[in-house]
C-alpha cells in the first residue's frame, strides 16, 4: 500500500499526446526509439527520495529534466529499461523496488 502511494506519482505519459517532448528527449539522448517515458513532479515526495537513492547507488537514469519535472525513458538500453519496470511496474513487486524502500525508511 506504501508502494502504490509513492509511485503515483511516476505518471506513466501516453507517447502519442506527448510527441514534441518525446523528439526533444530523442535529440537530447540520442536514442532512435522510445517506447515509454515517466515524469516525475520535482515538488513530490518521489522527486526527493529518487534524487537521493540515485546518489546512494551511483546511478543517473534521468534522461531529461526541465525546470518541474525529471523523465526516465524505456528504450533499447537494458539497463536502464530494468530500473524503469522495477521501480515503476508491479505495484511492489520488484527487488529494486524493496531494496529503494529499505533504504528511504531505514
């Protein structure tokens, strides 16, 4: 329940409403193809707790930001594509995502 509550606010954004972001993300990335983009508001909870644990890890999945928002991209790049499903999809379901949770409220 925690899970749900926290990861609302990584909105899954529909490519085809979204086109001119994704063409400036293809630019910025380089990557030809992008078969999901999530946003995450810099004034949540999230934002903060991602920031942190991104850190913690070592690891700079963002793929764009603007001044409000940071997006993660689900492309060919398999690495970054896992922390994408595993942070975002399931609900709780992932290992990445327990391991997040420990560490935010350990």
């Amino acid at each position: 329940m925690i899970t749900r509550a926290i990861f609302k606010y990584a909105i899954d954004l529909d490519l085809n409403k979204n086109q001119e972001l994704c063409s400036t993300i293809k630019k910025k990335t380089r990557v030809s193809k992008i078969n999901g983009i999530f946003k995450v508001s810099k004034v949540t909870m999230l934002y903060v707790m991602l920031t942190e644990w991104y850190e913690h890890i070592g690891i700079n999945p963002i793929s764009y930001e603007d001044k409000d928002n940071l997006y993660f991209i689900h492309d060919s790049n398999h690495a970054l594509n896992t922390m994408y499903d595993s942070l975002v999809g399931g609900d709780g379901s992932g290992k990445t995502q327990d391991d997040f949770l420990k560490y935010m409220f350990a």
